[in-house]
C-alpha cells in the first residue's frame, strides 16, 4: 500500500473477509481432489534445475523484465528455494537499471545534474529512509548495496551507453574489481558516513572511468531505496507522474495492459474505449515490432517505453495476432480514463445473484462501487459477489471506504509503522451499510487494499471468501515527492493487519471456501493434486455461496460480531 506525501493527500497499497457460510464450516472445503505426497518427495531437483536454467537463459539474452517475473514466481512456488531468491534480487536489480536508463526523464536528470544536486538528493532519501522506514536502517548495508549497484550497472550496456563511451572494457573489469576489494563499507555506521561512502566512491569512479560523480550517486540513490524490500524503490520523475496518474485512474497512451513473452508484449487487457482498443487490439494479440523494430531486438523496457508519449501523437506497432497472422497499425494516443470497477451485472437472475469486478483501488472506486451498488439494487440484487482476483490493490482510503459500506461495526484494519504516526486504526461506521449477502473472490494475485477489504469480511464473518489464498502483501508505502530533478520515493513506512491482529505480510488471507485451479494437472509443494476445472469454479463456488447466505434472514457483522 502507498501513502502519498506532501502534499497530504490519500494512502495507496501497491501490490478476505469470513462469512455467514462459515459458521457452517469447521474448516475450509477444498473443491479440488487431494493426493497426499510424502514430504521427501516434495523437492523435485529436477523442475528446480529446469528453473535455474531457463532463468539463466533470460539473464544471458538480456531480458531482466522476463527473468524478474520467472524468479517471482519460481519464489513462490518453492519458498524457501534461496537460489530463487538470490537470482530473483539479482535480476531486479539489473532490470532496475535498465528501466532507469530507458526512461528519457531520468537520462536527463543524469546529465544535466551537478554533483551537489545529486548529493542533496541522496541526502533527502537517506533521511527518508532515517525518519519514515518501517525498520531501522542499517546504514552499512545500504552502502554495501549501493556499491553492489554501481558494479552492476557497469555491467549494463544502457548504462554504459551513457556513462562509460571513453573507458574500456579492461578498465571496467578492472574498476569493479577495485571498487570491491577497497570500499570499506563494513566501517560505515551512521547517515553521514553513508553519504560520505558515495561521494568516495563517486570520486574513484570519476578518475579511473571519467563517469560523472552524479551518476555514480544516483546508482546509489537507487540502491538505498531499492535494497529495503521489494516494494521500497526509487522514482525516475515519468515514473512519479505515472502513479499519481494511476492514483487519478487516468493517463495518457494507448489503453493496453502489457505482459513480457518470449520476446514480444502480450496484450492482457485492452481497455474499452480505449485507442488501443478501437484499432482492433484485443487481449492475446502480440506487439512483436514498435516503429519498425522488432521487439526481439529491443529490452522489454525500451519497447514499452517507445509506446508512450503526449496525447495525440501516435505510433506504429506491428501486431501479432493468436493465429499467427500480423497487421500493422498506426494507433494515436489519448488520455485514458481506467475503470477500477467493471462487468457490473446481475449473474444468477432467478435468485438476484450481483456481480462486479474490481481491479483496483483508486481515488473514485468507492464512490464508483456505490454506484454500481445502486445499479445492482435497482436491477433486482438479492446477494453480492465481488471479484478481487488479480487485483493488485491501490489506495489504502479506498479500501477502507469500500470495507465500510459492507462493515457496521469495528475495526477494518490496523496499521503499525516505526513511527507512531503511521499508526492507525481504521474504524466501520453503521450509516450507510449495505446489508446484502456478500461473497468475495480472490486469488493469489489479489494483494494489498484487496487483502485488506478480503481481511476486514473475512475477520468479521460477513461474507464468504472463495478461491485462493491471496498474495501476502501486508505493507504500507509512503510517495514522497523529492526536491531535486521533480523525482520521487516510494518508502515502505508501516505494516498492516487484519481486524483480529492477523499479519498479512506472507499470510495473505485464506478463503472459507478454497477452489486452486491450474492450467494442467500438477503435484505442487502444498502437497496437493490440482485437477484442472471446468469453466470458472471460483465464480460457480461463488454463486453457490451466495445462495446458501440467501437462506439466513440477517447479515451484520455487529449482530454476528468478531471472532
């Protein structure tokens, strides 16, 4: 989750609830068949390697992007696999830099800014970091990380491309290896010394490669904000401006949702209404060339990169279609109005079943969910199923605001920082509670503002929540715009928990009703074998929910009351 800061403006969750239905249940129902596996067989060396190996395929091609989402998902496959782990920090880290080096925004900053400029900046993260992390910092570490930055980006060619034209590569080599052996990051203790460690190492950097002391910081800059944790980053001043427009719900470019694939960009999702949309793009569809040059030849960031731009311009995408054949398009881009709530329908008629899909969390969605309550009510709505699956989260206020027109009483969600003013607690009000039976879907996607709206039902038995469990994504980020280059820092500043003290962090919350589904049969390290379904059995799991809570005359959490 994300704050906004200064101005003050609104929370925001980047990457639940129990029911009436459970108080039939002493445990959750598995929908799926189970085999128990012996626990020695659960280590399969053989996928690990496969894993390994096609991860190093996509690091040796250069395609960060696509190994990042490899090692994420091979983490979560088998947790506690540090060989994942390790890969997975090392791949963000050199993806890292590949996005700053092609955001136009940033290769600005990294030209036009002086020494004095960069150390200030340095300076306004660090004390960040020193004031508002959910941790204390450990100040020799954030220096040894930012040195472990530098040597990668060395070993980038976008960041060669900009920084090193003059120097060879036996100086490189060279510099790195010296850079390692000599900077005495164990000694550094305090904020001071860790800026004084980065003008150093700037300085040796200027000398024996002549690249400017600025952007050596910046590497640094990067690296302080980047090595916290997975959701602590660095902002280019496109990228602040992209999520303020995320926070907005609008943007300008093409409507698309984009996923890396073998050397192209799968389209996931392409928004009605949209430009992108209205030349024919549809979900499935490939952009495997942007102006003429095929997206093979170009990292995953650059390509992306090339399809943004003011409102009105346009762009040439070659596009790929699932039956092979190809079309080129010349599609203009428009500003971009992102609904957060779509598919607004009555799904079971008979039984006034209501349906609506969230996919995240945004300055207007609640305002916008009671608007599609009353659309629902008007239609005939006897019972309510929100889909959260896939959901990423967003604005913390969102999910606060969503929770309490389903909560008349209680606790929603607790938040808990380093510093006491990020703690909070998040209370329902009984005016303007929506009564109706309600189910939630989530799955292992639905993280963050979905955890918490899925927590805060779920902890208060008033609904049923089906699916999968969701992602575990349990922290709070502050945006903090910064004064130098119009850059930004996402911060992770609290931690937050459920109505009954439950951490989400890694926990994620668990449905009443469990329905995994996968693309083929497997044996996976939960010790479960996943039958495919078909059709979509969370959704009919869900209706079936609804019409069993249909039966039960009252739905209040005050009246059910917590557990």
């Amino acid at each position: 989750m994300l704050h906004r800061r200064k101005p003050q403006l609104e929370q925001l969750t980047l990457w639940s609830a129990n029911a009436l239905f459970a108080l039939l249940l002493l445990a959750p129902i598995q929908l799926n068949a189970q085999v128990r596996i012996p626990a020695d067989a659960l280590r399969d060396e053989t996928a690990i390697g496969r894993l390994v190996e096609q991860g190093e395929q996509l690091e040796q091609s250069g395609r960060w992007g696509e190994a990042l989402t490899h090692y994420e998902d091979a983490v979560r496959d088998y947790p506690g696999e540090q060989i994942f782990e390790s890969k997975k920090l090392d791949s963000r880290r050199h993806y890292d830099v590949a996005r700053r080096y092609t955001d136009s925004s940033f290769v600005k900053s990294v030209r036009q800014m002086t020494k004095a400029q960069a150390i200030q900046l340095y300076d306004e993260v660090l004390y960040k970091i020193q004031t508002s992390y959910v941790n204390n910092p450990d100040w020799s570490d954030l220096t040894r990380q930012g040195i472990g930055q530098l040597d990668i980006s060395l070993s980038e060619p976008a960041f060669r491309a900009v920084n090193t034209q003059n120097a060879s590569e036996q100086q490189i080599i060279a510099t790195r290896q010296h850079l390692n052996e000599t900077v005495p990051w164990q000694r550094v203790r305090s904020r001071q010394e860790t800026r004084d460690m980065a003008i150093y190492t700037a300085s040796i950097a200027a000398q024996k490669l002549g690249i400017s002391e600025a952007a050596t910081i910046l590497e640094f800059v990067a690296a302080a904000a980047g090595s916290l944790d997975p959701y602590s980053t660095f902002l280019t001043p496109d990228q602040l401006t992209e999520i303020y427009s995320q926070i907005e719900g609008n943007f300008v470019g093409l409507g698309v949702e984009l996923k890396a694939d073998n050397g192209t960009l799968l389209i996931v999702n392409s928004i009605a209404g949209s430009p992108a949309a209205t030349a024919g793009i549809k979900a499935g569809d490939r952009i495997v060339a942007v102006e003429g040059k095929s997206t093979q030849q170009l990292t995953t960031d650059k390509a992306a990169d090339m399809l943004k731009g003011s409102i009105g311009s346009s762009v040439r995408l070659t596009i790929l279609s699932p039956d092979n054949t190809s079309r080129e398009l010349l599609v203009k881009r428009d500003r971009i109005d992102v609904p957060s709530i779509v598919d607004t329908k009555i799904i079971d008629p008979e039984a006034g079943v209501g349906y609506l899909k969230i996919t995240s969390f945004q300055k207007t969605t609640a305002r916008d969910l009671t608007a599609s309550l009353w659309k629902l009510h008007r239609l005939g709505m006897r019972a309510l199923v929100i889909d959260l699956r896939g959901n990423p989260g967003g604005l913390l206020s969102a999910s606060v605001d969503m929770a309490d027109l389903f909560l008349d009483h209680g606790t929603i969600v607790t938040t808990r920082g380093r510093s006491t003013r990020e703690d909070a607690d998040y209370k329902a009000h009984s005016t303007g509670t929506w009564r109706v039976p309600l189910v939630v879907l989530i799955d292992s996607n639905s993280a963050s503002a979905s955890e918490i709206l899925a927590g805060a039902i779920h902890d208060h038995r008033r609904g049923t929540i089906v699916g999968e469990r969701s992602y575990g994504k349990g922290s709070v980020q502050g945006i903090f715009p910064l004064g130098v280059s119009s850059a930004g820092l996402r911060l992770t500043t609290a931690k937050f928990y459920s109505p009954s003290g439950q951490a989400i962090s890694k926990r994620g919350v668990t449905p009443d009703v469990i329905v995994q589904t996968v693309a083929k049969p497997l044996i996976n390290k939960n010790q479960v074998a996943l039958i495919e379904p078909k059709g979509d059995a969370t959704l009919a799991a869900g209706i079936n929910a609804a019409l069993i809570q249909l039966n039960t005359p009252k739905v209040s959490n005050r009246v059910l009351g917590q557990r």
